[in-house]
C-alpha cells in the first residue's frame, strides 16, 4: 500500500533512528550506515531524526525524513520564534543544507509558548525553503486541532504500541483521523521489551535509559511480562516473531473505522533486525481480537517515563 507525503512514496513502516546513537556504547559510523542504508532496501524509507545524506549521496531522493528539535540546554523545550528559528538552521547546517529536511518537529511542546505562535514561526521556515513541512510530537488532541488552524499539520509522532495505547484513548488518532494527519508511532515493539529479547533485568546493558523507565523496575517488570508471554504465544502459533506481531497490530489499527493513517518506525542496530521489522504481518480479525483480549487483560504497570519527564508531555484538554 504505502503513503504519499510531499509527492514521495514511503513505505507502511518506517525508521527510527534514535537507538543508533542513544545508547551507552557508541556504534561505528560505518556500522551505522549499514543498518540505515537495510532499512532503505527494506523499503522503510520514512526515517525519523539523523544524519545519512553525505554517506549515500545517491540515496537522497529516497528518503523522506523527519527530524526533531527545538530542545536546548538540559533538555528543556523551546519553540518560540527564536528557538524555532536557532533549532531549524542548526539541524539545516548539521544535515548539509536547505530542503533536506522534509518535516521538522518540536521534540515536546513548549509550556511557555502558545502552539498558535510556534507553528507560526515553523511556517516561517517553511516559507523560507529551509524545510519541506510542520510535524507535531507528543501532543494532546487539543494542541493537534488549534496548531492545524494556523497550518498545514503534515504527521504527529507519538508513542503506540501494545504496550502503550493511550493514543487511541486521549482523543489524539481521532483528531488525527479527522483532521487527515498521519500518525508516527515511536516505540512501536515497547522500548523493545515486544520483541521478547529482555527476560529479566539482567538482559538490559549496563547504562542502557530502559534502565530508568518506570516500566522497567524490579518490583513491576515481572509483571509486565505477562503481555509480553502472550503476545509470544499468538507469535508462535503464526509462525512469526513476536516483534512483528506487535508492528503488525499497530498497521492493522489503520484499516480500523475512524482510525488515521499509522507509520510504525521501529529502531533496530542490526541490519538484520531492520530486515526482520520490515516485514509486514497480516493480522486476522480474530488474531485482532485477541490482541484487544491481551491489551485490556494486561495493562503495563507503570508510567511510560520517570516523573519529570511526564510532566514534559502535552495533556491539554481545551
């Protein structure tokens, strides 16, 4: 099936390549390489964040990318007019150049500035050909609807997965679904706990951020597993990985009434693991149901970050 976004045809599942530099153990550029340029051949070609053009000139008219900012010192966001303006020309600069980026968004909202303004100031680069288009992150369904009042919304990256569906709660897909924007799900396999590779604490590297989830602690993550082992069962009865059955959910949700479109960008650090989450599995209405059966009966325990940053997600309601 596939998407046009600015006349370029991406892929139904997507990038995301934060996992090739947040970590403790820096991976080799050229590694790094490897694992986007297997995304690319596996068709996942709308990559979230990075830089990759000087590598693979050739690649360029590939790719379409999104990229995050306007977070400045100890992460605090900041999308006024100047940090929209300071934050798109550094990414312009660090990326080689005008019209490579196709989508910039803010990382978080700014408490100190309205939406109204912010969005202003990004069509401003808009206009300015210093990016292709206006993405949103980690907003509310109010947020969503007055930014696309001042401007054409082209996606909105938020978290959703089995393991996190408050999306399809809050009010966000809905007005993504009536306002015709495409949502980026991020961490659509759990911070990869869906894949069934973390068993037990011990699994997670030495200084891996897992490590500070909330999700993530001793006296709950036992209990969190239990998704997990049931998403492993219905994997295995389907002949496929439990990772793909959770990308598979997250496609399927799309096809649903009054669902929008949904780009899942799993991250990977393997070419072999991009490969993997590249293919698409056909989820039946029955294997659906059971997924819902699965999501209700075992809810995560836990937030989905420490405190201070939930208190940096968008939860406005007017």
């Amino acid at each position: 099936m596939g998407h046009t976004i600015q006349g370029k045809q991406v892929g139904n599942i997507g990038f995301g390549l934060m996992g090739l530099t947040w970590r403790p153990n820096k991976i080799p550029d050229e590694e790094n390489f490897a694992v986007i340029k297997a995304a690319l051949e596996s068709g996942c070609n709308y990559m979230n964040g990075g830089e990759y053009y000087e590598k693979y000139p050739e690649d360029q008219d590939k790719i379409l990318l999104n990229i995050k900012g306007c977070i400045f010192d100890n992460l605090r966001p900041n999308s006024s007019p100047w940090g929209v303006k300071t934050s798109v020309e550094n990414s312009v600069r660090l990326i080689g150049g005008k019209g490579r980026i196709h989508q910039f968004e803010p990382a978080r909202k700014d408490p100190n500035t309205d939406i109204e303004t912010t969005i202003a100031a990004l069509k401003e680069q808009v206009d300015a050909g210093n990016i292709g288009g206006i993405a949103l992150s980690e907003v509310s369904a109010a947020t969503i609807r007055r930014a696309a009042k001042v401007a054409k919304i082209e996606a909105v990256e938020i978290e959703l997965s089995l393991w996190c569906t408050e999306p399809l709660e809050n009010g966000v897909a809905q007005a993504c679904a009536e306002l015709d924007i495409p949502i980026i799900a991020y961490s659509p396999l759990g911070h990869g706990i869906l894949t069934g590779k973390y068993k037990s604490l011990s699994d997670i590297p030495e200084g891996d951020f897992r490590a500070t989830l909330p999700r993530f602690q001793p006296d709950v993550f036992e209990r969190n597993l239990r998704l997990v082992h049931e998403v492993e069962k219905l994997a295995a009865k389907k002949g496929c990985t439990p990772g793909q059955v959770a990308i598979g959910w997250v496609l399927a949700l799309s096809r649903r009434p009054g669902m929008p479109r949904i780009i899942p960008i799993p991250g990977a650090s393997r070419p072999e693991r991009v490969r993997e989450n590249a293919v698409e599995v056909e989820l039946s209405e029955e294997e659906m149901a059971e997924l819902d059966r699965i999501v209700k009966e075992f809810v995560p325990v836990g937030d989905r970050y420490p405190e201070h940053q939930m208190k940096a997600l968008d939860t406005t309601t007017e």
